[in-house]
C-alpha cells in the first residue's frame, strides 16, 4: 500500500527517526549499523529497531557482511530501489517530457515525449491528466508503488499550497489536488525555473557549490536561488520573478501586463520580435523562408540558426546576453552567488549567449564580488526540468528541502 509511514504521521517521533536513516543511506550508500548510529547520533539498540522494521517495510535491504580486513564483520544496510518510485512530469509550451525514478535516484525507463499545447483552458489541464495518466499505466511497477507525481510547469506556482496563478487557476481547488484526483497519485507542483536549478544541483553542472544563482533562458525570463544548498522560495513562494524587474523604457507590453522588463529584450519572445522586426527592416538570415511562412519560428529553430552562424541570428543572441548580464551584474552585486548557471532553450547557443553575458556581469558588477562567481552554461540541457521534478518528489517525500 502507499500510505506508508512516508506518506503518513509525518510528524511522529518514528517516522522522523527513519527518515533521517533513509536520507543518510541516500547519500552515504551502503553503511553498517554503527557507522549509520554515529553519523547521525542515535543508539544503535534504536538504529537497529529502525532498521529492522524498514527491513520489514520494504525500504531498506540487507546486503550481507562487509568486508573487513580481520575481527568481525558486520551487516551492512542499503536503499531498496523498489521502495517506492517517483514521477516527474516537464510541461513547456509545445510539449510534455515525462521520467520516471526509483527510490535510490536512478531512472526507470527512457524518457517519454509527448506533442501538447500549453494553453489555460479546461480542455488543455484535461489533455495533459490523459497524458499522466496514459503514462503511469505504462509503467512496468504496481500503481501503488508510485509515491509521487511531480508536475513541472512555468509561471507563478505556490509549491507548498499546490496552486498554479499562471496557467489553470480555474476554481478554488489546488491544481495539484485536480491532479491528483485524476490519477490517484499523490501530486506535487514545482515552478519550472527552481525545478531546473534543483536537477543541475543535485545531478547536473554543480560540483559542490552552495550558493547558485539558476537563469532559465525560455519563450520567457525565470530565475531560480539556491542559498546554503536549500532552493529558495520567499514568503509566498514566488521568488525568482527575475524577468519582471523593470530595466527599459521601452513601449514593449511584458506578458506579464507592464512594460520594460527584463524578459521584453532577453527573452524567446524578445527575440522572436527582434527577428521578424530586422527581417522586414532588411536583414537577411537563413530563418527568412520560416518567418514568411510562419510568422515565427521555435526556439530549436533559433538555436539552430545561431550555431549554424547566422550572422543575424548571432546579433540578436549577443544583444540579449548584453541587456541579460548588465542585469545579472546587480544580482551578483546583491547575491555574491558561487556559481550562476544559464539554462533553458536559448542557453543551447553556448558561448554564443555565455560571452556576452559573462563580459556584461564583468563590466557592470564589483569586483570584489564577480572574481568569486563562475558562469557556466546547464549540464544537463532540456532534461533539466525533468530531473529535477522527478528528485524533488524524493525529496520532499523524505522532507530534504
């Protein structure tokens, strides 16, 4: 059954104390019982009641006598990797990636693609329950054996409270509760940005760092914070907003309903709007036949063009990493971050979008501040979102975060 001592009496002295087991073996690997009762200071006559009644649970395995170089050997214990999996669910706006991994991290099956339509309408939220709910019946594992479901989406998501304000806030009900009603799985909502930045953390670029600071280069501008190794969420859980920081005095309507920010010069929008503006000025590019055909192209297609050296292509990403570092700059003015990490569609460009960002951060920050703080482009490219959605569902399963 699901409803294990994970998922319920969290607060109970018992469950805490075998969290805090399953969380060192997590990390640690395979350890002996005195080795697990010193790390994480209880008794071994406690650790090892723990222990065997996680044995008996099914989380935790018994992996025989460690080897030792003389005297007695004792049992060493491990993660059960069938203990329990977790679901992560990626949707951007063409999209849907889907993962699956098991309790010890590791993934269970390829990832899944699937076309979708990210629109707030009734009839999009429905389409992508059906693709959910498609998916996890696919699964070669019992239903109930899935601990969570960790949906990944972009735009002002309260993960504590379940609700979406950008995309599906039909009704009084939490998204993750219409969710999780549809498939019958527990669900968990994570802003796209701070998902990303937790699967490079955890399993991407990052090499130690503490402090990060997490771009996500998309259709729109989002950021995510990493400070001491926690993922910050702010009093309402909306931080991050990096893209609405108001920076021009331009006339060009924001998504977000102002004018000036950030995301209308460094963004995918941004550039979709500079491309087709400098086409009907003249410019030439190899992206002309889409445009006229179109109207628009997608951000691969961008992505493309640029690493092809398309001269008007090169612009437009060069303009956009200059207005994007001059920006940055304050944050890291503010922040002092170890590591600052672009990620999303358009960081595909490499050093096409990294240099004129990083000369920016250089020009207009302290420095003090800047020689401290590497920028590096994401490790782990488009599955980014999905890693991390699918290890914050761990995560909060064992209260990590």
């Amino acid at each position: 059954m699901r409803a294990s001592f994970l998922l319920s009496d969290k607060n109970s002295k018992s469950t805490i104390l075998k969290k805090k087991i399953i969380r060192y073996l997590i990390l640690s690997g395979e350890s002996a019982i005195a080795d697990i009762s010193r790390e994480i200071e209880m008794s071994v006559p406690t650790v090892t009641r723990l222990v065997v009644e996680l044995i008996e649970e099914g989380f935790i395995s018994d992996l025989g006598k460690q080897s030792t170089n003389g005297g007695r050997r004792p049992n060493v214990y491990g993660i059960n990797p069938e203990a329990g999996y977790f679901v992560g669910v990626d949707v951007s706006r063409k999209r849907v990636m889907l993962g699956t991994i098991d309790f010890n991290g590791r993934k269970l099956d390829e990832d899944q693609r699937s076309d979708y339509e990210l629109a707030n309408t009734e009839e999009s939220l429905a389409n992508l329950c059906d693709i959910i709910g498609r998916y996890v019946d696919s699964l070669p594992v019992p239903k109930d054996k899935i601990l969570q479901v960790g949906v990944s989406l972009s735009g002002r998501i309260s993960a504590s409270s379940g609700y979406s304000h950008s995309f599906f806030y039909f009704g009084e009900r939490p998204l993750s509760q219409v969710i999780e009603e549809k498939t019958g799985i527990p669900t968990t909502l994570e802003n796209d940005s701070r998902a990303m930045a937790y699967g490079e953390y955890m399993a991407g670029v990052v090499r130690g760092e503490k402090h990060i600071l997490f771009v996500n280069l998309n259709w729109g501008l989002g950021a995510a914070l990493i400070l001491d190794g926690r993922l910050y969420y702010g009093k309402s859980g909306y931080s991050g907003e990096f893209g609405h920081i108001c920076a021009f005095d331009n006339e060009v309507i924001c998504g977000c309903g102002k004018k000036g920010c950030i995301e209308t010069e460094a963004s995918g929008f941004a550039m979709q709007r500079l491309l087709v503006e400098r086409c009907r000025q003249g410019s030439t590019t190899i992206l002309s036949e889409l445009i006229v055909e179109k109207g628009e192209v997608s951000l691969p297609e961008f992505v493309d063009a640029v690493l092809k050296e398309d001269v008007l292509a090169i612009e437009i990403v060069e303009y956009m990493g200059l207005n994007l570092g001059r920006w940055l700059a304050g944050m890291i003015n503010v922040l002092n971050p170890e590591l600052v990490i672009i990620g999303g569609p358009l960081s595909q460009t490499q050093d096409y979008i990294r240099l004129p960002i990083k000369s920016a951060m250089k020009k207009y920050s302290l420095n003090l501040v800047n020689q401290d703080t590497d920028l590096v482009i994401s490790k782990l490219g488009e599955r980014a979102g999905l890693t991390g959605i699918c290890l914050l569902c761990r995560s909060r399963t064992l209260d990590l975060l």
